[in-house]
C-alpha cells in the first residue's frame, strides 16, 4: 500500500468554526509533512513531524495546529482562519525525515474559508 | 525563499512531440527530484538524481544534473495527452530536512 488518504477532499468553514484535517499512511513511514499550495505556486512546506514528534515548523500561524497521534496519522487543526489561509493542504510521507527521500503524497484537501 | 526556478512556466505541444522544462537551483545540493502535479491533486514522484549523477533514464523521461550551473532539466519524450500536468523540480538544502520545490511548469498536450 503506497497511499497516503487525506480526509475530507473539500472543507468550506467560516472564520469563527474549528475543524480539523486528517492524513493516514500505513507504508510505516517515519516522517510526514504538511503542505500549503496556493493556485499556480508550488508547494510550501508547513510542518515536519519525524518520528512522532514536531521537527520542524516553519513559522506557521497559531490558528494551525499540527498533532501525530500515532506514526500512521497526522491532523492539522484548524480554528479562526483567515480569508487569506483558503488553499489546497498536502499531506505527505517519507521513510525518514530526510530531505532527500522520496515523499508520497495525498491527494490533499481543498479548504475554503469564507 | 525559494530555491528553484523552473522555466518555461507554462509549455503547450503535440502528442508525439517532446518537452523540456528546465530547473535552476541557487544553492549546493544532496540530490533534485522532479514531481508531477495533475490538476488540483497531490504530487506524484517522477525520478530523483544525486549530486555525483550527470544524467538519469525512467522511462519517457529522462533527467540531466549540472551541479557547476546550479540547473537541471526534465526531458519527456512521446508526449501523450496524459502527460498534462504541472511538472515541479524539489531541492533538499545542504543540511538541512527541507525539501524545496520550484516555480513549476505547466505543461499541456494537445491530442
């Protein structure tokens, strides 16, 4: 099983809600990621959690909040966003969090926030 | 701020024809993979090369790495109007857990 699910495909919230993003992989892999992708742009990185724990984030705002439950899920939660923060989420995975392996990635969700 | 540059930014060909798209990194590297991105969906790997590697085959595609220009390019033979996609080059940074991907190129084949 190379697949990484991410649920729901499509979320539409308003600025006041809370909700949350999920990414599941079962290829045992050690480290997974979240994306933000903005339309035509490529791509950027969010948060890297190696081994359960958060490695890396890269100065995201408060009102997402990443959290590893196990080694096979990853949420992000979501809460008092912004217009602006309407996007599509990757998920992603590789066996370790190193840069240059390989990343398997979801399908993603598409948030729009109103 | 990003690593990659990636041109052209948009490629519109035949089937049948080829398509090269070019990458242009700013710092030293590890190795450069390339991504394929259909519509609105998650990326798909296509092929890595490391640093020591001048040149790689899989397939259709083949990928060439100059280290001495900072720059790489993807070559897809017999494109197919399946091939439609944004195509991203993605740097690891020297020391560094990060991957960073380029501008990309949005490529249409027209059957």
């Amino acid at each position: 099983d190379t697949e990484v699910t991410q649920t729901p495909k499509h979320l539409v919230m308003g600025m006041t809600n809370k909700k949350s993003l999920k990414c599941e992989q079962h290829m045992g892999h050690r480290a997974m990621y979240w994306y933000k992708q903005k339309a035509k742009k490529p791509p950027e990185l969010m948060f890297v959690y190696s081994y359960e724990k958060l490695s890396i984030n890269e100065s995201v705002p408060s009102r997402f909040s990443p959290e590893c439950p196990n080694s096979s899920l990853l949420n992000l939660h979501l809460h008092a966003l912004q217009p602006e923060d309407s996007a599509l989420y990757l998920c992603a995975s590789s066996p370790r969090e190193l840069a240059k392996n390989i990343q398997y990635f979801g399908a993603g969700t598409r948030l729009s926030v109103l | 701020s990003q690593q990659g540059e990636e041109d052209p930014q948009a490629l519109s060909i035949q089937e049948g024809e080829n398509a090269t798209m070019n990458c242009s990194y700013k710092t030293s590297i590890n190795n450069l993979q390339w991504y394929r991105q259909n519509s609105g969906r998650g990326l798909v790997h296509l092929i890595l090369i490391r640093s020591n590697e001048r040149e790689k085959h899989s397939g259709r595609l083949r990928v060439t790495l100059d280290t001495s220009k900072k720059s790489s390019s993807l070559l897809i033979t017999a494109s197919r109007a399946a091939d439609t996609a944004s195509y991203f080059c993605a740097t690891d940074l020297l020391n560094t857990d990060k991957l960073i991907f380029g501008t990309g190129t949005r490529l249409q084949v027209f059957p």
